[in-house]
C-alpha cells in the first residue's frame, strides 16, 4: 500500500515538472522571434530573413552552400555594425569585437555547419545569435502582394490586392478598422468594422481612412501579419445607380442546374481618356466620371452584385485585369482568363465561378491570322483575296476570338465551349464583321467537334452589329446570301459576294433589346449572348436599365454608369 501510494505520488510529481517544462517551453517558443526561411526545391537559391538589433536581414544564399559559410556571414554583420557604432563614439577606445556565438539547433541539438543550406535550415529550427534565439519558419504563408485600391467610395466594396505563397487566401484572417474621427492620427482611435476579405464603407465613413490588417494562414499555419493603410479617405459615393434595381434580380447565387451569364463592354480606359472621347463622344459626361479610379469602383460593384457563373467582358486594359477586376472578382469566387489584343493595351477577358466550373483548355485566335494561315478556312480566304483592299483591311485588324472551354464540377459530362469577342467597329465595316464571324463560328464548331466533342456554345460579346445586320442574319437565320447589302457596306471597291453558312443553330438569350448601347450620336444594340437552345434554355433575362435611368445624366458613360455599354445578364437551364 505504501509503495502504491509513493508511486502514484512520484507520477503526480513527474507530471507536474513535466507539465511546467512544457509551459515553460512553450512560453519560450513564443516569445522567441521569427526566422523566415523561404526554400523551394525547384529553385536555386534560399532566403533567411530576421530581425537583429533594430534591422531586417535578408539574405540570399545558395541552397548547396554549407551552413557555416551562412553563418559566418551573420556574425561578420554582427562585427561590422559594433564597430561602425563604436567609432561613431567620441573619445572612445579602439577595439576590436569579439564574434557573437552562433548556431542553428534542431531538437536542441546543433547542425554541423558541413549541411547544405537546403537541409540545414528545417522549421522548427532555432538560430542561436549571441543571447537571442529565432524559432525558423520554413515557407510559411506569405504575402507577396498586398495593396488597397486608392480610391474608395461609400457603397461601393473595397477589394485589396493579395497575392499570397504557402499559403491560401480563402484561410487567411482579415480584420477592417476605420478612423473614429478625421485625421485623428491616435492610433487608439481606431475602430474594427469588419472580418472579411472585402469590406464596404458606408456614408458615415465619408471623410476617413480605412486600415486593413491581414494575416496570411494556411489550415492552422499562419505568417506574418500585414498592415495596409488606405493612401486617401472614403468619398462620397454617386447615389443611386443604373445596375441598382437589376440586382435585386440577381441576389442569389443560381443552383447546379443553371449558369448566369454577364456580357459587357466595360469601355477602355485607353479609349474614355482620348480628346475625342472628352470632346465629341462622351462631352455631356463629367470628366472625373471618365477616370478609371471612378469608373473601377462602378464596374466591380456591379459586376459582383450579379453573382454571375461566366463573366464576359470586352474592352479591358490589361492593368484593369490584373490590378483591379481580377482582385475584386477573385474574393467574389470568380477566376478569370485574359487576351490582349496584339498592338493594343485592352482585349478580352471570361470570369467563371470556380466553385461550380474548372477551366481545361482556351483556343483563343486572332481571326485575321486564322484566316490567313489555317487551312480550315482557305475556301474563304480565296475569296476574300479577290478584293485587295478588303484583304488588306481584314489583315490589319488585330480583332481576337477568346475561346474557353469550361467543365460542370457537380457533373462532369456538361462542358461548355464560351466564345468572347469584339468585333470589328467600324460603321461601314459590315463586310469585315461578315468574314469575322464567319472565322470565328469555323473556328468554335472545330473545337466542339474535334477536341471537345458535346461542349454546348455560348457566344458573347460585342459584335458591333445591329440587329439588320448581316451578322445577326448569319447567326440568328443561319446564313448569309452573297447579295447581302452589308458586303458592299463600304462600296464597290471593297465588295465580294459570298455566301455565308453557321455550322452551329444559334439564339440570342437576351432577345434584341433596344439599345445596349446609348451615347449622344448613337442608340442601338450591339451587343448579344448567343446559346444553343438545344444545349441549354432561357430561365431569365435580367431587365435593362429604363431610358430614365439612362438618360437622367443625357446619356452614357456618366456618374451613376461606367460605360457607354449596358451588361447583357440572362439565366440559363442546362437541358
């Protein structure tokens, strides 16, 4: 009995010393501070970051380098900067310092300073440097990008730009403060108004700065915090605007069985900042309307309130794409594919929900070279070769056809091939669009027949093209007579006749509205989403803005629309 007791008590007292060397250790773990070490395989080097005394090292080394060429290296630091501070001392004695003591401990045991880099520095580690000791991180989530947009208006979402390695944007923390008062310049006085990635100011932010504090993770692993300050204050956003009301039809996400599609010319910023544009296109709109800082705060406010499943967008400036929309519409679940037009600054880019759709391949062309080069349309490249000043026209059009194929996630069989595109603009330019289109068709129906057989079509894009036109006949009717008006559309000097066939049966989704473009000198449609009604059915077509709305600044773009285009946005049943 005794000798149970004295055991029992020996375990309780075992335990307890335990219990507390891990307490302690644990304690100690956490306030050691951080060496990040960044080492991937594939690549040559190695990083080792800390901070000594006040100062960031960073240092790049090779990853097949013994440690103790790294190590060295730390102490030498070491040494320079005592006797730089030393010599900086009036009257003080001259002396040389002695080296810190330093080495890299795994499991309390030390490296041998013959390891490679590579093997060497292993998370977990710890660095001895004198009296200080760093706990090494190797990759942990990281941010390699992390930006807030310059400009930001009440109602309208703040997306930040974040790029983030080892890591996932999706498992990382994000925490929103905004001033209490104007230029308090306190910072106690901030206040926590929001925890997720995207945060909207209100009207009584007007006139503050917003902070963004966000933390890169990745499952239980996160890294090191950043912190954004926004460069201005919220402003005053325009009140109500023209996509307001067609959102209270797209509150919802749509279910497996449908798609939501958006086709919209966003306008240029290249285009909106021209003369011409200020002057004669657009005059009755406010200039600071026209900037892209105002009008990237429209776009990406409207387009993530349509909750869309594809996304087709014309007219986009690649640092558009890349800057603005793709972060805004990546924290709204969208991934996104971009074209530039060759010698332009803006092309094509197609959104999709990654949580119902996986990107497998894009055929995207410049249908003036697959014209010229691919033989599948050699028959009409001979005849367009009849007429020289029409060949040479087509030849120097840089027009691109974006083609993405896209996969159902919940059924695996649905594949869709999505056609986007802006063709040709020229009002006389009737007979180029006819050719254009008909590259394109040939082109998509190759792709469904030979490389994806069964993907159903969905073409959008800005076509240029009336409802009149031979385009809209060829696509809607199925083919186009070798008399059609449009191919002497700039006169006899650039005509040919040729009759036109579209290999696929074609609607359009959204009917023909009556404008999807209204400026001063023009009102029209021009735009369309063409499906095949065989593959997938109309369920809903989102209603247009009313010609009040439009009209309430004369016409578009204006202060409450950021382009002189009106997104196309229809509901479709997969059958």
């Amino acid at each position: 009995m005794l000798t149970r007791v004295s055991f029992s008590t020996n375990v309780k007292l075992l335990f307890s010393v335990l219990t507390h060397r891990n307490f302690l250790t644990t304690r100690f773990n956490m306030n050691m501070e951080r060496c990040v070490v960044r080492c991937v395989p594939c690549e040559s080097k190695l990083t080792i970051s800390f901070n000594l005394d006040g100062s960031n090292k960073h240092m790049l080394r090779e990853q097949t380098e013994p440690l103790g060429k790294v190590l060295s290296r730390i102490a030498n630091s070491i040494i320079k900067a005592q006797n730089k501070a030393k010599k900086s001392k009036a009257n003080e004695e001259k002396s040389k310092s002695e080296p810190p003591e330093i080495s890299l401990c795994v499991n309390e045991t030390r490296v041998p300073e013959e390891t490679v880099n590579a093997d060497a520095w292993q998370d977990g580690a710890v660095l001895h440097v004198g009296h200080l000791k760093y706990k090494v991180e190797l990759n942990p989530p990281t941010f390699t990008l992390c930006e807030l947009p310059s400009s930001l208006m009440a109602g309208f979402p703040v997306c930040p730009k974040l790029e983030v390695e080892f890591g996932d944007l999706k498992e990382s923390k994000f925490r929103w403060f905004k001033e209490s008062s104007p230029k308090s310049g306190d910072q106690d006085s901030w206040k926590e108004v929001g925890q997720e990635r995207v945060f909207t100011p209100s009207n009584l932010d007007i006139g503050l700065k917003v902070m963004l504090k966000c933390t890169p993770g990745n499952g239980s692993r996160f890294g090191e915090p950043k912190e954004l300050l926004s460069s201005g204050v919220v402003e005053a956003g325009p009140g109500a605007c023209t996509f307001d009301n067609r959102h209270m039809f797209t509150q919802k996400l749509t279910d497996e069985s449908s798609l939501r599609v958006v086709s919209y010319n966003i306008l240029a910023d290249i285009y909106a900042q021209t003369d011409l544009s200020k002057t004669v296109l657009y005059p009755y709109c406010a200039p600071y309307a026209l900037e892209m800082d105002y009008r990237q705060n429209l776009i990406k406010k409207e387009l993530s309130g349509y909750n869309a499943d594809i996304v087709c967008l014309q007219e986009v400036d690649k640092g558009v794409f890349v800057d603005s929309l793709s972060p805004a519409l990546d924290a709204f679940g969208l991934d996104g594919v971009f074209r530039i037009k060759e010698r332009q600054h803006e092309g094509l880019a197609t959104y999709f929900r990654r949580s119902k759709l996986k990107l497998l391949e894009q055929y995207d062309v410049m249908l003036s070279e697959a014209l010229t080069t691919d033989p599948l349309h050699q028959e009409l490249m001979e005849k367009v070769s009849t007429n020289g000043n029409l060949k040479e026209k087509i030849e120097n059009r840089s027009t691109m056809l974006q083609v993405t194929i896209l996969q159902s996630l919940c059924d695996p069989s649905r594949i869709l091939c999505v056609g986007n595109t802006h063709l040709y603009w020229h009002p006389k330019g009737g007979n180029v669009r006819l050719v254009q289109m008909a590259v394109a068709l040939k082109h998509m129906k190759q792709v469904v027949t030979e490389k994806h057989p069964g993907a159903g079509l969905i073409f959008s894009g800005d076509f240029n093209s009336t409802p009149s036109s031979g385009v809209l006949q060829l696509v809607c009717e199925g083919s186009v007579p070798e008399n059609h008006d449009d191919w002497a559309s700039n006169g006899p000097e650039e005509q040919i006749q040729v009759g036109l066939t579209n290999p696929f049966q074609l609607a359009s989704a959204c009917g023909v509205p009556a404008y999807t473009n209204y400026v001063g000198g023009f009102q029209g449609c021009l735009d369309y989403i063409f499906v095949e009604p065989s593959v997938l059915q109309v369920e809903q077509v989102i209603p247009l803005p009313s010609l009040q709305e439009i009209t309430t600044c004369v016409a578009l773009p204006s202060v409450s629309h950021p382009s002189d285009h009106i997104a196309l946005v229809c509901d479709l049943k997969w059958k």
